[in-house]
C-alpha cells in the first residue's frame, strides 16, 4: 500500500501560469530580449529557471543567472500571488490527510516561495514536508528535491520507497521520480501533456483532479488484515469453490446422460453412447464426454460469475488510470503472434522431448479429449471451458493477489495454481507458462478481454495440432520450435519495451 504521496507544485496542486510567464517576460525585457506571446514562456512551467533560460533561449550561466535574479525581482512581490489553485485539490487533501496518508511537496521552485504559496491557498496544513530548491541555486534538479523530500519525511526510519508516489505535471517529475526507484503518477490537467507524460514512462496517468483523488484513494481499498484470511483467503476460496462445484456439475451431468439415454433417438445414439461388446455395458463416446465436461465447466462458470462481476469491474476501473491512450496497432499485432508462437512452440516442445508420451495421466485426458470431433471438441475444449477458467484464474484468483502483493508475485502464484489445477505434468507446466503469458497481456493493455480470447485461442490451436494431420508435417520440427521460442522472446521484449507495466503497489 501506498502511505506517502510527493506533490509537485506548479501545474499539479496550482495553476501558475500568470505569474510564471509574465516574470520570466519581466526577466527576458531586462536583457533586452522581447516575447509577447506569454502561451510560449508555458515551457518555463516546471523545470529549473536557470536551465530554461539557458535551453530555450541559448543563455550562457552567467546571464541565465541574471535572468533568474531579475525573475525574481517581480515574482516576490506580484508574481508569486498571480496564481490559482486547481479546483477540488484542497478537498482532495484535507480527505487524504484525514484518511491517515503522509503527503509533501517536492517543487523545483524555491521552498521560501513554495511555502508562501501554500499558506496563501490554505492547503499548508496538509503537508508534513514542504521541498524545494535553494535561492543560491543549489537542490534544484528534481531528484535531488524528491531525495530530501523522502529524507526529511522519513527522518531516522528507512526509506520505504515502495510506498511512496510521486506526483507531477512534467517529465522531470517523472524522471525525479524513477531516479529515486519511487512510482510516479502524472498528471495531464497540468503542463506536461500525455505525450510528455507517456514518452518520460509515467507509472500511472491520470486526467483530472477528479481522477487523481480517485486513484490515491484506491489505496484504502487494498488495506487487508494480515495473515492467512486476509491475504489467501479472498483467493483461495473462490477457486476451492469452483473446483467443487464443477465435480458436482460432473456428477449432475452423468446422472443426465444414464437419464436420458433412453429417450435418444438411434441415430444420435449412436454419436453419443457405445456398449461394450464383452459385458453389454454402457459408455461414452468422446462427444458426450466433451458435452459433460462443457456443462460442468458452464454451470461452474455461471456460478462464480455473480463473485467474478464485482472484482472485474473493480480491477477495470483501476487499470483504466493506465490505460488512457488507446494501444498502438502494431502491439495488438505483435501479441497475437506471441500468443500463437508461444502456443505452437510449447506443443511442439512438449512433444519433441518425449514429454508427452512418457506421462501417463496425459495421455489418458488427451485420449478422451481427442475422440471427440473436431467441431465438438472445439466449442467444449476451445470455448466454454476457457470462459469459466478465465473469470476464477484471472478474474478473481489473479485480481486478488494483485490487491497484496506485486504484480510479478501475483502473476507467479496464480500461474503455479493454475498449473497445479491441470493435475498432470504435462498440462501443468503447460499451464503454469499460458498463465504467466495471459496474466501479462491482461495486464498489458488492461482489458479481461484478452486473457479470455487467447486463452480460446491457445485450446483451439492446440486441439487442431492434436487432432488433425499437421502435428506430423514440417512444423513438427526443433527448427520449427527454436523460431516459436524466438518470436515470443523477441515479440514480449518489443511489447514491454514500449510500454513497461511489471511495476505494482506492495503491501506489507
């Protein structure tokens, strides 16, 4: 859980525009240089006065230093009050100080003006630290001021950088941020712009105060009690109860199909039922077996839905905060050929190595799976049982473990039990890499949509190789396999490139 949020000050918890502008306007007409267009001085707001100067209008030290002394000739006395507090950020704070969290300001601007600035909106309360730069030029860049800020707010303690967000408008906000390993949240209402936000890797992104009070409060909501019940439990009982509904649905729809069996007609009888020759007994052919397996996962699946419902809305809402700007095409792209490289390459790996004809309780699922015809075993296998294991595995074992542990954790443990429910070796180490591959891209564009569609797909795929003539042709190859495994590589590398989502609030 996040306690300790660092806000920036201009362009965050106050809009300085007026007074940032025409100071630095007053600065520029000192030294003989005119800009009447106060919109274009706007890339003064944020970064150190003395660089701006010397960055955007080719100033050497000397006379940036100038600039910044004539600048704050007239920010002193008029500048520093021409200046507006966003609207909602008092109530924001006074609810985030009552809810128990530590916040402080970490500006660039000069603590002796941050200071008055607070007093004069009435928010200085609020705030158990207040950083900024130095009048004689020191402790300006933004992670020197998030270093004090952190060192000051936590005094003797250790820095528990895991628990801290530092909020802001620019990049150097976000930079200030990722130079101390803290997770930044920025903020668009500002100067920066999403753009400037997406290009520095913001953690997280908001688009107003509205959003912003919303996400900092979502912290509350992962306050847990410690101990079995409160970490495990949430997790662990869902999937128990899945499990056990699903037998039972199994049993149900047995004592069906021995119910039925004499109403069915010849024809479909035959496609259904089989007597054994020797002792006359009655059995199963693969399509009904298929049939059973689908209402048992379907039943189970409808009943979790009612749990799955308010967990996935909830984990939606959360990951829609990072998930402002619509996905490049080409990412949509690059991870359909991940999921089928990685879904090709592990059949073909598994069978290469003799892995599958050395487990027997494989072999025995397989056989029964695959007596089915192609469309049943597809509809059954490809798309009813997916459904149902995607809302208890991703939809609520997953989204539970998010809320108390990091994310690469909870992706781990709700792979390992995913895994582990396939009950052989062959389907569990299947499993444990499918659910490592599918709690990332849900994560990754944060939409529930794509564990569930490629989780579709990985069944249908693999029950075609098994089930038709190509798992003997060429792509039944090590050659075939290396370039399966490379492309996966390759294509999650591209995909966390541009876009890095394996950060997660921790709590302890």
């Amino acid at each position: 859980m996040k306690k300790y949020f660092l806000f920036d000050l201009d362009g965050t918890l106050t809009d300085p525009k007026e007074g940032i502008t025409t100071c630095v306007q007053y600065a520029l007409h000192s030294l003989g240089i005119e800009e009447p267009d106060l919109d274009r001085l706007e890339s003064f707001i944020g970064p150190p006065l003395k660089d701006s100067f010397m960055e955007f209008y080719g100033m050497d030290e000397e006379q940036a230093q100038a600039a910044v002394k004539k600048y704050r000739e007239r920010f002193n006395d008029k500048g520093l009050y021409e200046n507006e507090i966003y609207p909602g950020i008092a109530p924001m704070l006074q609810m985030l100080s009552e809810k128990g969290f530590r916040l402080a300001v970490a500006s660039s601007k000069p603590t002796v003006f941050v200071e008055k600035i607070l007093e004069h909106f009435g928010i200085r309360q609020y705030f158990k630290v207040v950083v900024g730069s130095e009048l004689d030029g020191s402790r300006t860049s933004k992670d020197q001021v998030v270093m004090e800020a952190l060192r000051q707010l936590f005094g003797a303690k250790p820095i528990l950088y895991h628990e801290v967000y530092m909020i802001g408008d620019r990049r150097f906000d976000v930079e200030g941020a990722r130079a101390m390993k803290v997770e930044s949240v920025g903020v668009t209402y500002g100067y920066g712009g999403m753009e400037e936000l997406r290009e520095a890797h913001a953690d997280y992104i908001v688009e107003s105060v509205e959003e912003l009070r919303e996400f900092l409060l979502r912290e509350l909501c992962e306050v847990r009690p410690k101990g079995f019940m409160g970490t495990l439990g949430p997790m662990l009982f869902p999937f128990l109860l899945f499990l056990m509904i699903r037998q039972a649905a199994s049993y149900g729809a047995m004592w069906l199909a021995v119910t039925v069996e004499p109403m069915v007609p010849q024809g479909l009888w035959q496609w259904l039922y089989y007597r054994e020759a020797a002792t006359g007994e009655l059995g199963y052919t693969g399509n009904l077996g298929a049939v059973m397996s689908a209402l048992s996962y379907g039943v189970a699946g409808l009943a979790m839905l009612p749990s799955a419902r308010p967990v996935l809305r909830e984990a939606k809402k959360r990951m829609a905060l990072s998930h402002l700007r619509r996905e490049r095409p080409r990412n949509y792209i690059i991870a359909l050929l991940v999921s089928c490289c990685a879904v090709l390459g592990l059949n073909l790996l598994f069978d290469l190595t003799g892995i599958i004809d050395n487990s027997a309780a494989y072999q025995a699922v397989a056989a029964g799976q695959l007596s089915a015809s192609l469309a049943v075993g597809l509809i059954c296998y490809g798309i009813i049982s997916p459904l149902a294991e995607e809302l208890v595995f991703r939809g609520i074992v997953y989204n539970e473990l998010k809320r108390s542990y990091r994310l690469p954790l909870a992706m781990l443990i709700s792979a390992l039990l995913f895994g582990l429910y396939h009950m052989n070796p062959v389907q569990g180490g299947y499993g444990f890499i499918m659910g490592l591959l599918l709690a990332y891209l849900y994560e990754y564009f944060g939409s529930f949509l794509w564990p569930v569609l490629v989780h579709m797909l990985a069944n249908s795929l693999a029950y075609i190789l098994s089930n038709t003539s190509l798992s003997t042709t060429v792509i039944r190859s090590w050659p075939a396999a290396i370039v399966c495994a490379a492309v996966t590589i390759v294509g999650i590398k591209l995909l966390d490139f541009d876009k890095k989502k394996l950060k997660g609030p921790v709590v302890e």
